[in-house]
C-alpha cells in the first residue's frame, strides 16, 4: 500500500485547505477500506483527526469537528480533508493512514 498526501501550505487563520490522499496497491476495491487523517504538531505525538469508514460514515476529532470535513472518490482512490475556519493550533504534518501505514506527509502552517 502506498499513501501520497498533497495540499498542504500557508494559510491564514480562518482560511481554508484541501488535503488529498492518492491511495495504491489495495487488494481489494478502494471502497472497502477505512481511511484516516492523523497530525503532528511540533514537538507533539500523532493525534488522530478523522476517518471515513467503509461505506459512508465519518469520524472526526472534537477538536477538528464542524471545521473539517473527510470525504472520499473511490473510483480515484483517493481521500480528502477539507479544512475550513483554521485555527494556529492545527498546524501540524497532516498524514493519511490506513492501518499501520502512512503517507510522507503534508505541512500545514496556519498564522498570520
């Protein structure tokens, strides 16, 4: 499995980003897969942030949620965080992560 993440940057606080996840090498269809965004801040351990299950259910972090918004193109294999109202505090390395493997990463800074 390979996870190639893209979209991160310099943003102002309340301003927004999108975030891709170009998955590869699943066994089986994209679909049935649950994938998720993790972060780290600086100094900091993995947090986790969402995940978009199998099927169409979603799961957000209380710290990410009403803000953030993960969704999926299963006929692209891909995954994406859409991360509205930033805040400094979610500056971080945005990586995708399905089961013990995860992407090289994406930085997001947010500030002013």
């Amino acid at each position: 499995v390979q996870l190639v993440e893209s979209g991160g940057g310099l943003v102002q606080p309340g301003g927004s980003l999108r975030l891709s996840c170009a998955a590869s090498g699943f066994t089986f269809a994209f679909s049935a897969y649950a994938m998720t965004w993790v972060r780290q801040a600086p100094g900091k351990g993995l947090e986790w942030v969402s995940t978009a299950n199998a099927g169409d259910s979603t799961n957000y972090a209380d710290s990410v949620k009403g803000r953030f918004t993960i969704s999926r193109d299963n006929a692209k294999s891909t995954v994406y965080l859409q991360m509205n109202n930033l805040r400094p505090e979610d500056t971080a390395v945005y990586y995708c992560q399905y089961g013990g493997t995860r992407g090289q990463g994406t930085q997001v800074t947010v500030a002013s």
